[in-house]
C-alpha cells in the first residue's frame, strides 16, 4: 500500500497506472459518452461509504448491479484503495469532460 503518498498523489498515481498499465488511454476513455467513468467510481465509493449494504461487493469480488464493465474489472481492495480508484476515475471523467467541451469551443 502506498501510504507514504497523500490523496492527491495516491490519486495521480492510480490515474497513471490506469493509463500506462490497463490502457485506459484519454482517447479510450472519450469513447465513454455516457456515465461509465463516474458510475464505476460510485461503485468504489459506495463499497466504502455503504459497507454493510455492499459488503458483498468486496466479499465476494462481485460488482455491484450498476457495474458500466465486465465483472472482470471489478477490483475491490481496501477502503483506501477503492476511495483511490474512485477518485481517479473521477479526474478521468472530468478530463473526459474538459477534452469534449474543448472540442465544441475551439478557441
């Protein structure tokens, strides 16, 4: 666990593993228009934030029923890294946004 690392840099580092290591370039995730990013960081934060309700989730490695993927990119880990992947998904949903609203006012 990277606790030597605050938020922010847990956060940035998550960000950077998911596009070096999983692909999840921003021209992969421009082809995600609807909620898929946001959606997936609200499963991680729900696990967190609703334990009892969705300690299944983690328990049993099941997604919960509003998962935008495959089951297979259902990674729950501890409360601190399921917080970190949420919060990296979170900066690529809002990339996501900046890069689309760059597109439609080219200034």
């Amino acid at each position: 666990m990277e606790t030597d690392m605050n938020g922010i840099e847990s956060i940035a580092t998550e960000r950077r593993r998911q596009i070096e290591a999983e692909g999840w370039t921003p021209e992969h995730d421009d082809a995600h228009k609807g909620d898929e990013l946001p959606t997936a960081a609200l499963g991680y934060l729900s696990a967190v934030v609703y334990p009892d309700e969705n300690a299944w989730c983690v328990h049993e490695q099941r997604p919960p029923a509003d998962w935008p993927w495959d089951a297979k990119w259902w990674k729950p880990d501890n409360d601190r890294q399921m917080l970190v992947k949420a919060g990296a998904l979170i900066a690529a949903e809002i990339d996501r946004l900046d890069r689309a609203a760059a597109q439609e006012d080219p200034k």
